[in-house]
C-alpha cells in the first residue's frame, strides 16, 4: 500500500484538493493525520465514501468538534451526499448525546447549507403523530430488540416503570427511526458509531451492533464502520467497541 498515493487520491474525491505539503504551523502533524486517514484507513473495508463520511460527521457531531464537523459537511455535499441525508444523521444522535450538543451540530450543517444555496428548513421526513408515534415506533423495536428494554427496567418506582421504557419507544425509536431520509440499515449502523464514539455505553453499543446485524448490515461493515470511526474517536474507544461486541462480531 502506497499511503501517500492513497492519500493522494482520495483527499482530491472528498475535498477536491491536495492534501497539505508544507503549509501552515504544524504541517508534520498534518501529514500524519492524512496520510493514516485518507492513505490508510479510508482503504480498509468496503464501505463507501458515502458512509465513510456520515459515520465522520456522526462522529465530530457527538464529540462537538465542530469546525471539523463544518468541514466534513461540506465534503458531504461535494461527494453528492443529499442534505436530507446529513440533516437525518444528525438528527439521529439527539436520543443518545441530548439536544443542546444535537442543537449545536444543526446549527454547524445548516450554516453549510446555506453557504452552499440549499434553501432551509429541508422537506419534512417525519412519519408519526401524536397519537402512533409510540406504536409505529414499538413496530420497529419489537422484531429488533423485543421487551428486553421493559423487562430490564421493570424495578423502577411507580410511573416510571413504565415511562421510561416508553420514552425509548416513542422518543427514541418513534420521532427518530421511523423518518424518512436513511433507511434502517444505515441507521442502526450510524447508532453503533455514536454508541462507540460516546465511550462508557458499552451495554447499549452491545445491543445496537445485534441490531445493526439484524437490520442487514454484515460484520464486516460493523468492523468497518467502527475502524473508520477511530482516528476521529480514538483508539481506546475502538477497542472498547470491539470487545464488548466480540462474540456478536465472531460467533
């Protein structure tokens, strides 16, 4: 493998440009970054650009390194990434990082947008209402995950016994996974990602990589998805992933 080649070549697909010689202040430190992104992991596994860079954005949007994230946004829409599918892989991570970093991330990718002429707010992709936001959400969890959520949590005092599961359902799964914009493959794959990224939340990311396998995606794009994830994650948080889904990944 030819990594400077690689990193040639690819850094002119995403971003239409050279990757950096001796430019800028720490022009060592960016050869190391884009020679092992772009040279190396970019051409290990076989997804493509298209997810590589959802999965990036995924990422930068639940670490919060925005001007990244501003960046990768714009190499999105270079590559022909819909905004509809950039909007919609943001919108994903508000379940699981909250709404003031997802907020803040929106705000990132819209400024793009309309540096770009797409003209805001993007079609409407939601397909629930008030009243079956909670079983067409349940629709989706039970073939996937089943009652593990409302079993696992049946200790909890009073309302909350069964409020809290509910909210999975119809919060988590309902106002988010039933939209239109990515399909459920891409989706599950894209919540193993902020599972992994996030670090600490290796019973959840256990559960979403049967999920992602169970929505079609193959263990190769799992591994895949989480060693593309890792140079804007770290390496622990890689292994992390890894070892607490090894048996899912193996058997």
């Amino acid at each position: 493998m030819d990594r400077v080649k690689n990193c040639e070549e690819k850094f002119g697909e995403l971003f239409g440009g050279k990757p950096t010689g001796n430019e800028g202040n720490d022009p060592e430190f960016m050869r190391v970054l884009q020679r092992f992104i772009f040279g190396e992991v970019c051409y290990v596994g076989s997804l493509d650009n298209r997810m590589r860079e959802l999965i990036t954005i995924t990422v930068l949007a639940v670490n919060q390194t925005l001007p990244q994230l501003k960046a990768h946004t714009g190499t999105c829409l270079h590559i022909g990434i819909a905004p509809v599918e950039i909007r919609e892989t943001i919108y994903q991570c508000a379940p699981y990082i909250g709404f003031p970093k997802t907020l803040n991330a929106i705000a990132v990718i819209d400024e793009v947008f309309a540096a770009n002429g797409i003209a805001l707010p993007l079609e409407d992709c939601g397909t629930v209402t008030e009243a079956d936001r909670y079983d067409k959400g349940l629709a989706l969890q039970a073939p996937v995950y089943g009652e593990e959520i409302k079993e696992r949590y049946a200790w909890l005092p009073g309302a909350f016994k069964g409020a809290v599961p509910a909210f999975l359902t119809a919060f988590g799964i309902g106002d988010f996974s039933t939209r239109k914009g990515l399909g459920a493959k891409d989706r599950e794959l894209l919540t193993v990602v902020i599972l992994a990224a996030l670090g600490g939340a290796e019973l959840q990311l256990r559960s979403h990589v049967a999920g992602a396998l169970k929505a079609g995606n193959t263990k190769e794009e799992v591994v895949c998805a989480l060693v593309h994830a890792m140079p804007y994650m770290g390496m622990p948080r890689l292994f992390n992933a890894l070892n607490c889904a090894k048996e899912l990944l193996t058997e």
